[in-house]
C-alpha cells in the first residue's frame, strides 16, 4: 500500500478544512476551488465538493449568494461566515499543534 | 448515425446522443439515490446539473451542437461520484433511520432486503398508544404527518378515533429488540418507491416554480405518475389482503353468480338502510342526546354514547358489505367511465324508493316533519348556551 493510498481517508478528512482555506482568502465559486485544489494533493471532483458545500452551508461555516457571470448562468459565489472563520482558526491551531508532536515525538 | 435526446439542464436545452443521455441519466439516478435523506438533495442535483451544464457548453459551439456518448463519460468520470459528505451528524428521525443506511441497494428485492416490515406499536417517542408511531415506521413517513390524518379522520364522522381504538387493541406493540427491527424493516416495494417518487417529483416541481409553462407540464407528468403508482399500490396491497382472507373482493365485477341481480340491490338497500337510519340517529343523538326520544346508554358520558353509536353503525354495515362484496365482487376503483354517474343514479334511485316505502307507514314522514323543529331546538340550546357563556 503506497503512501498515496495510505492517506486517502486523511486526506478526505482535511478537505473540509482546505475548502474552508481557499474560501478564506477571497469570494469563490466551486469551479474556482476545484481548480486551486487540481494542482495539490487534494484533487477532488464536483461529485464530492458539491455535497461537502452544501453540508458546510448547512453548518452555518460557508454562505453563498448569487452572481452574474458574463460566460453562461449566474454562480454561486461562496464566503466564511463568522462561525467558519472561526473555525478555520481552531482547525489551523489544531493542525500546528499536530505538526509540533510530529516534529517533536521520538525526539529525546 | 446515431439518435439524439434533448434533455433540459438547469433551464437550458442540450441534445445528446441516446447512448449518452442514458449515462447521464444513470449518474443523476445514482446521485439522488446516495443523496436519499440529505436534506439539501434538490440543491445539490441542481448544482451538479448546472457543472454538468457548464462543461457541456464548453465542448458545444457553432458548428458543433451534439453531445456525444464518449464525451458524456468523459464529463461523468471528470464530475467523480457523488458522495454524500454529512456522515449522519444530527440524529434522523426514527422513521429514517432504518431507510438512510439501506437506500443504497435498490428497493426492487421483492420488499427490500433485511427484515420483512411488520406493523407494531412502537411506544418511544409515542403520544398516546404509539400506532401513529408504529404507522409512521412501517410507512417511512414523518410521523407528524400520521397524526393530521388520524386528527382529519376523526372529524370524518369519528372513525380515525374509532380506527385508532382497533388498531390500539389489535397491533402487538414492540418491545424486544427483534420487533422494533421487524417495525423499521423493508417495507412493500411499491409502498417504498411510490413515496421516493413522490418526494423526487415534490423537488422537481419546486425546482421548476418559476417556469410557468415547465410548471404545468411537470404538474401534468407528475399527477399521471402518482396516479400509476396509486394504482400499483392498491393492486398490491389488494393481492397481500386476498393472501390473508381469501374473501377479499376482486377488482372488476366478476360475471355475476345466479341470484346476484336480486342480492346485490337488496343488499344495497340494506346498507344504504343503515346508513340513513344511522345518520338520523346520530343527528338527533347530537341533537337531543337520545335516538329520537328513546333513551341510549344515559349513564354514559355523551362522548362514549356516540362513538358506540358509531361502532354500532360500523358492525352492522360490516357484515352487509361484505356480502355484498362476495356476490357481485364489488371493484374499489373506477369501473368504466360511467362507474360514478351510474353511482349516483343508483343512490337517488334508492333513496327515493327508501322513502316511498316508508311514506305509507306515516312514522317516517312525521319523523322527517319533526326533524327541522328539532334542529332548530338544538340550534337555540347551543346559541343560548353560547350566550351564558
């Protein structure tokens, strides 16, 4: 079993929190986040993103609101809300914190 | 050369190769399937049909206006499955709980896998003796919705309250493990998919809200397909009622056995007998809370009177309808296209010879003379009471 594979449900796991990192920097669309997401590990398709969307506007992390666009129908433009930002926040804490046991673990 | 599907995507018109529209409809089938319970599935097929749209658009331009099979998949594979990413957060209701997991595997087993669904009072989460609830579980809808109905049915001359009395006395109630397992189980295929399809059609329909001309030709789809699956589910639950009593009357009128066209109007009259006579009785207990002047049950509270009353209407019809069900094999549904006027024909008829019958005997018609004095009576007691108030 390769490494790739190996961390197949990690990655699954933190692409929740990715989503919410690319939305953090500037107003998107899903096609945006899809394509900043294609030239990382965590490539992901519509099939997922999509429900993964939807379940974050459910918990209040994301919000949308429609926006013209000039090539085709209007799209949804995405961006944090309160509650997201903050848990973008706990969520990078955490992961420097995971960072410093990797880095520290094993070490005398 | 190769047929050509148009099919509409988020209110815009593409034409695929048969091949293609095919898959792609196999894919939006699939996703809705794994999205069954997501309370944001409509949003999310919309927006699925919209990439779909989009990538569609990117390949199509002026010399080229068909989307072929190949170019479909390609577009399919880019999109990946559709998963659905809450991992069951919040608690699903009871009812869902036993659907969510198992929606993936297609109903079409004969009644779904698993445990065969049985019909249970279940007592958590009960208010009263838990056959809403059971009713709920058994049919997979929210359990709310069975209670406005029983609520409807007891104003519908007391029977939901009389319904609810049966079915309190007759369905065990779960308490082993087993048994409630038996309550959520898989329920009649019919029954599971006509509720799916009712609850897509619902999402489509408000999908299309906008669309006035897309509205009222979904509107007109959606009632035919309601209408086809009512049927099945009618035939079905018909065959499960004739497999435990073989009595149970068959769907058209069977040729007629000899003496039928003498029994199948008396038997009629018979009811519709009871029936009026039951109704008069019922308004003046209403009324005057005794069957026209004779005492009934005084010591009871009012409430208890009337719904024995009720009972006592319900057992004498019983019998008679079901007779009559056996000699003639009396349809539910909708025999010919002149089922109804001929209905209606046949009760005036009736009716009409009930009364000329009686009218001889003088009883009848002084009764039906002293009727509205009677109501108007009763009409004045209740102002008055109203007025105290």
């Amino acid at each position: 079993m390769s490494v790739n594979e190996k961390f197949t449900s990690i990655r699954k796991g933190l692409l929740e929190f990715l989503v919410l990192k690319v939305i953090a920097a500037d107003k998107v669309y899903a096609a945006d986040i899809l394509n900043q997401l294609s030239r990382t590990e965590f490539a992901t398709q519509e099939g997922t993103l999509y429900p993964l969307l939807s379940k974050m506007r459910r918990e209040e992390l994301v919000d949308y609101e429609w926006k013209e666009s000039d090539a085709g129908p209007p799209r949804k433009y995405y961006q944090l809300t309160a509650k997201g930002r903050e848990q973008l926040r706990e969520t990078a804490e955490y992961w420097q914190k995971i960072n410093a046991t990797l880095r520290n673990l094993g070490q005398p | 050369m190769n047929k050509v599907i148009s099919i509409n995507l988020n209110g815009n018109a593409y034409q695929l190769e048969e091949g293609g529209f095919e898959a792609l409809r196999a894919y939006l089938d699939t996703a809705a399937r794994r999205l069954e319970g997501n309370p944001d599935k409509a949003e999310i097929i919309a927006d699925i049909e919209q990439a779909i749209a989009g990538k569609f658009r990117s390949l199509l331009g002026a010399n080229k206006t068909v989307v072929v099979e190949k170019e479909v998949e390609d577009i399919i594979a880019e999109m990946g499955p559709v998963e659905d990413a809450s991992g069951a957060p919040e608690a699903p209701p009871p009812g869902a709980a036993a659907q969510a997991p198992g929606a993936a595997p297609a109903p079409d087993a004969g009644g779904g896998g698993g445990v065969p669904r049985r019909l249970f009072r279940i007592h958590e989460g009960a208010k009263i003796g838990g056959v809403c609830n059971g009713l709920a579980a058994y049919f997979n809808i929210d359990v709310t919705l069975v209670r406005i109905a029983f609520a409807f049915l007891i104003f519908a001359w007391g029977s939901g309250l009389l319904l609810y009395i049966l079915m309190w006395v007759i369905l065990p109630s779960a308490s082993t493990p087993a048994e409630m397992a038996a309550a959520h189980g898989a329920p009649s295929a019919t029954a599971q998919e006509f509720i799916r399809r009712a609850r897509e059609g619902y999402y489509e329909g408000m999908r299309t809200f906008g669309d006035k001309q897309a509205h009222r030709e979904w509107k007109r789809r959606f009632k035919s397909e309601m209408r086809g699956w009512k049927r099945d589910f009618h035939r079905e639950m018909n065959q499960r009622a004739r497999a435990w009593w073989p009595g149970w009357g068959p769907w058209a009128p069977h040729p007629a056995t000899s003496g039928a066209w003498i029994a199948e109007p008396v038997l009629t009259m018979l009811i519709t007998l009871v029936n009026i006579v039951g109704m008069i009785a019922l308004i003046s207990l209403v009324a005057t809370g005794d069957i026209l002047g004779m005492g009934f049950l005084p010591w009871w509270p009012f409430w208890a009177r009337i719904l024995t009353l009720i009972g006592i209407i319900c057992l004498l019809r019983c019998p008679l309808k079901a007779i009559r069900r056996s000699v003639y094999g009396w349809g539910y549904g909708w025999c010919g296209p002149w089922g109804g006027l001929w209905c209606i024909l046949k009760w005036v008829l009736i009716v009409y010879m009930v009364i000329w019958i009686f009218g001889g005997h003088g009883g009848f018609h002084d009764s039906l003379y002293h009727l509205p004095p009677r109501l108007h009576h009763a009409a004045d007691s209740v102002r008055q009471w109203w007025n105290q108030q």
